[in-house]
C-alpha cells in the first residue's frame, strides 16, 4: 500500500493512505542501510506486518527541517515583532535555490506595522529579483484569500524564525487546523516556540507543512556556491565572463552589471557581499 508520511513522533510514523491515517514504524533494514523514512516521504507499506518497506524516489530534500518532497517553500517573515531582516531573507531564498525549491515570501503582521514607504521598498526590491511575495494580516485577514490560492495542489513548506506566525497563518488559511500560536517575547526580542514538529498538512490537493521557528539559519555554503544560488545571481551566473566568478573584484561580471543597470537591486548586493564575507572558499585561490 502506497502512502506519504505526514508525521513522526517517537519513531512511529504517520502515514496518509487511501484517506487513513496508518501508525507504523521503519523496517530495521533502513538502518542497516544508514536511511530512513523522513516526513513527506512517499512510502509503501505492508499491511499485513503495518510496517514501511520501501521509500520512493525524492524529487527533493532539506536537512532543515528534515522534509523530503517539496514543491515550493514558502519564506513567512513578519514586518515586525520580530523586525524585518532583509538578511534574514535572503539567507533562506539562497537555502531554497541551492536545494533546486522555488521560493515564495509572505510577510504577515500588516496591521501592526505603518511604515508604508518601507513596505514599498520591500516589495520593489522583491518585484525587481522576480521574486513572488505577498503581504498578509492574520487578525484583519488581510491578503489571505490571495494566499490561499499559491498552496492548491503543491506540497509547500512554511520556514521562517519564530513568532513571525506561522501557524497563525496557517489556521487563517484554514481554522480546522487549529495549531497551537505562540507569541512574540520582548523580553528575548523573539517567538517563542510552539511548534515542535514537522507534519503535513492536507489542503486543497496538496500539503501545507508546518515547521518549527528557528532565530538563525547557517546556508553551509561555500563563497562559490553563494555566488551561484544568492537571488539575482542564480538566473545571471553562467553570462558572467570567468568561471567560478564570485561577483565581487572580477572583471566582466554580469551581476556587476545588472547591479549598475539596477536589475539587481543594491540593497541585495551589499546583503551578499557581507553573507559572503562569512564563507569560506572551495577552492584555494591564489593573489598577487
């Protein structure tokens, strides 16, 4: 029987089937083979010893959070509590792209936040990388119905740190769920964790997937890898005259370029420039 994995706890996997949610544990054999079923696997199961036996080909993978089989990733941040960070960004769209996921961004918390000319800028910078986002209100619903739309028939996975509302939004899009909220801690000057699981949710043909909040995220690239996957690059980097070209002093830069010609724009590139700062090389380079 033929299922998809859509929660863990303990070791016990839940597994979605025919509309029926199964409880089963992994073969030992997975742990021989140093793998194991993951959420969002798509899985088969013997029936008559409620086991899983095999694991489906992965069209996709993250290690965090640990969740296989993605369509697209869907980056919540909030304009505020906690404070909006461009960095913070485009860290995760650079995480999706290196792991081949489109990225969406939603910003919630509207109603709380007044600056319009800031959202402004947020939205050209956004709209200029041809990146989709959106602006949302859990409390006055607005933007929602937008929202809705972009999860239908895709397995999409809500990152984001905590108490930007992320299982707020989801219990907007849908009130069935019901996932438990935290709340943001001035205190701290962050969300307070309140989910602790990864779980798939079912939604409209597809998936939402509700993940735990984290307050950092180290991409574990290299410099070279950075310039191939930062937004802006990862359309442009292969026109770029030297190979390996990290954007930086190098001449002939097609990214360079398109900062100059405002294609790319220079709120991104000082964003990479000092993420880059903070990676190391590949490969030993050598200058005069």
């Amino acid at each position: 029987m033929e299922g998809r994995i859509v929660a863990l706890s303990c070791g016990i996997y839940s597994v979605l089937a025919d509309g029926i949610i199964f409880k089963v544990p992994a073969r030992g054999l997975f742990r021989i083979k140093k793998t194991k079923p993951v959420v969002g696997d798509r899985v088969d199961v013997n029936e008559e010893n409620c086991v899983i036996t095999f694991i489906y080909e992965r069209t996709s993978f993250l290690k965090r959070p640990v969740v296989a089989n993605l369509d697209q990733m869907i980056i919540v941040q909030s304009l505020t509590k906690p404070e909006f960070s461009y960095s913070l960004l485009f860290k995760y769209i650079t995480y999706a792209n290196s792991n081949g996921i489109k990225s969406i961004i939603i910003l919630t918390k509207s109603d709380e936040f007044n600056d319009d000319n800031k959202v402004k800028e947020i939205l050209d910078v956004f709209n200029t990388l041809n990146i989709e986002i959106h602006i949302v209100s859990n409390k006055t619903k607005e933007g929602l119905d937008e929202v809705r739309s972009i999860f239908a028939n895709k397995t999409s996975c809500l990152i984001g740190q905590t108490g930007v509302g992320k299982s707020s939004l989801v219990n907007s899009i849908d009130e069935n769920f019901a996932r438990e909220v935290g709340e943001y801690s001035w205190a701290l000057g962050r969300g307070k964790h309140k989910t602790k699981e990864v779980i798939l949710l079912p939604y409209q043909n597809g998936f939402i997937v509700d993940t735990p909040g984290f307050s950092s995220l180290d991409l574990e690239l290299y410099k070279e890898d950075l310039a191939m996957y930062f937004p802006g690059c990862y359309e442009r980097y292969e026109k770029c005259y030297y190979p390996n070209c990290l954007h930086i002093s190098e001449g002939k830069c097609d990214i360079k370029e398109a900062v100059n010609q405002k294609k790319i724009p220079e709120i991104a590139y000082q964003e990479y420039l000092k993420i880059s700062q903070e990676a190391i090389f590949k490969t030993r380079r050598f200058y005069k």
